[in-house]
C-alpha cells in the first residue's frame, strides 16, 4: 500500500500539537491546552468508532481544490485509509463493490432473472445494478463511472452510440455551466463573505447563538438557490469555523483567569472546574450545530430551484415534461417546500444544541477583528465585487422574467419558441469576460484560467450519465417492465399516501446511495410507472425528486454534508457521524410528511398534476401513447378524448386506457365513428362500472 498522509495535527508544519504548550503559560492554562488537546483526541477516536459509513473526518483532504472532488467522492479521496486491493488501487470497499457490480451484471445478462417480453430488459437492469455499485462504493471515480451507460448500452444492443452520446450535452447541461460561470465569479471575489461580515458589524447588536446560528443558516438557505450548493459550504464554513475557534479561545481565556483567581480556595477551585468544563462544552455543542446549520440549510435551499440541485438538474432533463417544468415554476413549486424544510431544520437544531444553552453572546469587538482581517485580505468594496452581484443579481431576474418577456419575442412561424434558459442565462456570465477587472489590470473579471480550475466538468458527465440510464430504460423495455409492477402495488393508495411513499423510499434510498445515484435511477422508474397507470408524469416526479434533498441523517447522503464534516476537524471537537444521525433522523421524520402535504396541492395548484394524463405529452415519442376519442369520467373529470398507452404486440394496434380497458385501435374509428353518449370509467378500487345510459355502445 502507498505510505499514508500524515494527519495536519501529527505533522508539526500546519497546525501546533494540540498538546504543546508555551513555557510561558500558568499551570492552569497549560492545564487548559492539554485538556482542549486530550478533547480533540478523544473526539477523533469516537467519531472513528462511530463512523460506519467508512469514511472520517480527519482522513478527508482539507484544501479547497481537494475538497470540491472529495465532496462527491469522499471513499475515494479518504488518503489515510490502507488500501489492500488491487496493487494499493483500491480498499476493501472498493474492491468489494466491483466484485457486487460485475456478478450482478452477468447474472442479468446470463440468466435474465427478470420476467419480461423484453429481450434486453434484463441487460438494462445489468448495466443499471453495475453502474449503482460502482457509483456506492465507487470502484472508480464517479465521473468515470457515468461513462459506462454509453460503452454497455449500444455493446448490449439496447441503443445506438449516436442517440446515447446525445444524453452527455444538451440544454440542461449549457443551463449549468452557464450559471456555474457566475457561482465561480462570486466565490473569486468573496461577495457573500464580505456582505456576512458587513451586516454582522452593521447590525450593532451581540449575537446570541440562537440568532448567529439563524443568521448563518438564512445566508446558506438563500445563496444556494442560486449558486451551487458545494461553494456555498466552501465560502462559509471557513468563516463559521474562525468565528467558532475565536469563541473558543475567549472561552478558555476566561476559564483560565478563573482557574487562577480560585487556587488559594479548594472550593472555589472545584466550582471553577466545572464552570470551566461547562463553558468549553457550550462552545463544542454549538460549533457543531452551527456548522450542520449551514450544510443542511444550503441543501434545503438548492431544493428551492431547478438549477439548485443535480436531481433537479435531471428533472428538467426528462423530454416527457420540461415543457412544463421551467425555471420560474419549478421556483414556485420547491420554494415553500424549501422553506418548510429550513424551519424544521432550524427548529430541530435549536432544540438539540441551542436550548437551554448560557453561552454569552457574540461581541461586536469579535466581528470587528474578523472583518479587519478580511479587509486586510481582499481590500475594500471594488468595482469586480459590484460587477459581479451585478451579473448575478441580472441572472436571476432573467431567469424569472425570461417565458414572459424574452421568450414570446422570438418564436418561429409557428409560434414554437427558439429560447431556452440555457441561452439567456448565459447573457450575464458572458459579460464578465467583458468587464476589465480592476484588482487584475489587463485582465477581465471572470478568466478562464479560473474557470478551468473550478468549474466542475465531471457533474456534466454525471448529468449525462443520469439521462443515458433513463433512455436505456425507455428503450429496452425495462422502464415498462418495472412500471408494470411497481403500479400494481400502489393501485389503490390515494394521492397523498403515494406522495408520502414516494417520499419516503426516495429519502431513504438517498441516505445509502447517495442523491446522485440515486435520482439517476429512481426517476426513470417513476415515470415508468406513471405512464404504465396512464396518469400524469407529475404526480410522481414532483415529490420523486424533492426527495431526494432530504438528505441530512449520514454525511455521505450529500456533497454539502462532506464539505462540513471535513472543514470540521480544524475544531476541537469536530463532527461526527453520530452528530449527523442524531439531528438528520428527527428533520427526516418531521420533514417527508409536512412536505408530501405541500407538494401535493402546489403540483395541484400548479400544474394540475392530479388531472388526467396530458394529452401534449402523447407529442413526446417517449410517451408512446395514443390520442382517442372516448368520452368518460377520467381520475373524477369528464373528458371527451384521452390519452391510451400503445401496447407492444404484433399489429401494434392495441393501447390500454387509464382503468385499464384494452382498446384495439383499428376498431375504435369503427364503433366510435360518432362520439358516444359518455360513458363512466370504473374508477380501480370501484365496486364496478356505474350503470350506463341506455342506448350508450358497450365500453371497449
């Protein structure tokens, strides 16, 4: 195995030994530093038993640039850990994570075990189960891994390598970059950090720690909405673990005065002990809520936008429905949600590491010092930062405003609209190629040296791989096949248990797999089965994908989580995994319920996502659906034509209606050439069909 990094704290360049002391230090206080030592240790041993998702804090790297992959990646980039497997390439995990994907492969291929009409259903599922082992355990890196889809599928003729590729680079993945350009602007200037530290000095008043955690968690909340997620953690963690360390040190400060002024007295001295051990403790309790705060409000708020989040990113990516799923509904639709999970998990953080709390409140004096230091950094306000919340402030407008005045201006002859989000939310990052920068004469604000060093490439790869397992799905017959049965069983749950299931599995299949993995596979399922019921995709895609933000109980469920268990282990308590169970669990349980409720009447509201199965979805040659000329009562509406699912036989004629009627179509014109009395759908679950008018046709 290569030789393992030492530790930042066993390596004497980076950090002082925790238990080092001046030889100017009191007894107390030299007490004080190998205590606060003897703590950080022990915190690190416990959080290594406790960590039973393989990873720790301490073996993840700690510089930026490193952090942004280990992020996502976190098995992969644990640089202590010994790897046994495959010449020093892999750990045990790894190594038992490629063995899990390759046996399930063949046995799929081989023996198909699936029970289909399908031939390459079973291949599919292969390339699926192997794909999600490698992207758990990640055999390889996770980028690497989304490029399986385009070398197995056309390899197992599912699909050409033509329409494959096409799943790698489309609109959803331009939509990205271009708003990834802004995020790395604003993170090169250091806006929002300025803009914390300003109000903070500004506000004039001492934070409490019930107000400096809510202050912190808004800030998160509101710029991942529109910035990524991993940079929002990256720009505030750092300043909350100063602010943290800086609390501390005055902590210990005046415990070691009072430890002082006590040792004439026995009992002075004792009170002075715990009093000393209370206040180091308080600090700890709330460095570690603080910084949770921050990781699960900034996934909290990703959720509230469609380019928020990657699973939201995926969404948007489904042919089937991104005609109706635009930036400014999707915002309409996710941002109670994501303000009902921000105040559960600000509620619930409070409760476990605020109440009851005696920590005295945070001094302007504190504040001051660390905005001196940045300005010491950075220098005053200048005309980059301005430029670039300029160009931020102008992506969102655009973003929102863009369907209504910009989009109607420029259409084809036919009225079809030749802009996308893509194209206008690239206007701003454009123009800070253009503005000359003046902290870098000769230079522009944005350079593409910075570009190339942070924007992250391989989760456009990932995007990718994500819609090349969903088109595998539609087109070896997998997607139909799993539908089939998975409607089967939710035949007869109501509106808001489905939610409520959906909810659940996908919160739960999150923890494990990860968000990323997850959604690849999951939501191709769901529309599956949406079309196999013949009701509308939205219905179960909606709650599909919020779920899977609802990712707060292991810090491996999602890249903001990552980011702050690593930044943590600075502290001398840092995070562990049982901090994240411990808090995570309560917020999941609290937040599937609360959100199936609000998700349920805003797709209602919304986009009317109970009502039958859209007729401009049958548009879509994913739908593979039919148009007929049926009246009845569908999902409780009365309709004169609806939708009916092409069935895969050997005329190719036969469609199944939503209470599952099988119609033959070359019949259809026949017996209904003249549209019919209406007659009443039998609603699944119904005692049978109502009775129907007479001289009405028989049903089909």
């Amino acid at each position: 195995a290569p030789p393992a990094r030492m530790p930042a704290s066993m390596s004497g360049t980076d950090t002082e030994s925790p238990l080092a002391a001046s030889p100017g230090q009191s007894a107390a206080a030299r007490g004080l530093t190998q205590r606060r030592g003897l703590t950080r240790a022990g915190s690190t041993t416990s959080m290594v038993r406790a960590s039973f998702t393989l990873q720790r804090a301490s073996t993840l790297p700690t510089q930026t640039r490193e952090l942004r992959h280990a992020a996502t990646m976190p098995i992969t980039h644990d640089v202590e850990t010994e790897r046994h497997c495959c010449c020093g390439l892999w750990k045990t995990t790894q190594m038992f994570g490629a063995i899990a994907g390759v046996v399930l492969f063949i046995v799929f291929v081989a023996a198909c075990p699936v029970r289909t009409e399908y031939s390459t259903a079973n291949c599919m599922m292969g390339i699926t189960l192997l794909c999600g082992c490698f992207w758990v355990f990640e055999v390889m890196p996770i980028y690497v891994t989304a490029l399986l889809p385009l070398i197995l599928i056309p390899i197992c003729k599912i699909d050409s390598t033509d329409d494959i590729a096409r799943s790698y680079w489309g609109p959803i993945q331009m939509l990205f970059v271009a708003i990834y350009l802004v995020d790395i602007a604003m993170e090169e200037v250091q806006l929002p950090k300025r803009v914390a530290l300003h109000v903070l000095l500004r506000s004039g008043i001492d934070w409490r720690p019930r107000t400096l955690m809510l202050f912190f968690m808004i800030g998160s909340w509101i710029l991942a909405m529109f910035v990524n997620v991993v940079a929002v953690v990256l720009m505030i963690t750092p300043f909350a673990v100063n602010l943290v360390e800086t609390m501390e040190e005055r902590a210990h400060e005046k415990q070691a005065e009072a430890s002082e002024s006590g040792e004439s007295a026995a009992d002075n001295s004792a009170c002075s002990v715990n009093t000393e051990d209370g206040d180091s403790s308080q600090v700890q309790r709330f460095g570690a809520g603080l910084l949770l705060g921050i990781a699960f409000s900034a996934t909290a708020g990703g959720l509230a936008t469609l380019t928020g989040s990657i699973p939201n990113r995926i969404l948007a990516g489904i042919d089937l429905i991104n005609y109706q799923v635009t930036w400014v509904m999707w915002l309409a639709y996710g941002l109670p949600i994501s303000f009902a999970v921000f105040l559960i998990t600000y509620l619930v953080l409070d409760f476990l590491y605020i109440r009851n709390s005696k920590m005295s409140a945070i001094g302007k004096d504190v504040v001051q010092t660390h905005y001196d230091e940045f300005v010491d950094e950075n220098g005053t306000f200048n005309r980059d930062e301005l430029v670039v919340g300029i160009a931020q402030i102008l992506q969102i407008i655009i973003l929102v405003c863009d369907q209504w005045v910009i989009f109607p201006c420029i259409k084809t002859a036919d009225g079809a609209n030749l802009l996308s989000d893509a194209s206008t939310a690239a206007i701003p990052a454009l123009l800070l190629f253009l503005v000359p920068s003046i902290k870098r004469p000769g230079q522009s604000v944005l350079t593409w040296p910075s570009v190339h060093e942070n924007l992250d490439f391989g989760v456009l790869l990932l995007i990718g791989g994500g819609f090349a397992i969903s088109r595998g799905f539609e087109s070896s017959g997998l997607e139909e096949t799993m539908g089939a049965w998975i409607s089967y069983m939710l035949d007869d749950v109501n509106s808001y248990g489905l939610s409520l299931i959906v909810l659940l599995v996908g919160s739960v299949g999150t923890q494990i797999f990860s968000s990323i993995a997850a959604a690849t596979t999951v939501l191709s399922v769901l529309k599956s089965v949406a079309l196999n019921s013949v009701v509308n995709p939205l219905q179960l895609l909606l709650p599909g994908t919020v779920a899977f933000s609802l990712a707060f109980a292991l810090p491996t469920a999602t890249p903001s989580n990552v980011v702050a268990l690593a930044k943590s282990q600075t502290l001398s308590r840092p995070l562990r995994v049982c901090d994240f169970v411990r808090a995570g669990v309560p917020i999941n349980l609290l937040a599937i319920p609360v959100v199936a409720f609000i998700s349920l009447y805003m797709s209602e509201g919304l986009f009317d996502a109970s009502a039958p199965f859209p007729l401009q979805m049958c548009a879509d040659p994913t739908a593979n659906c039919q148009i007929v000329d049926i009246p009845g009562i569908v999902q409780g509406r009365n309709v004169t034509t609806q939708a009916c699912m092409l069935l895969d036989n050997d005329s190719g004629t036969c469609c199944k209606l939503w209470n599952g009627t099988m119609v033959t179509l070359p019949n259809t014109t026949d017996t209904f050439g003249e549209p019919p009395a209406p007659v009443e759908v039998p609603v699944p679950g119904d005692d049978g069909p109502a009775p129907e008018p007479d001289g009405a046709p028989d049903p089909p």
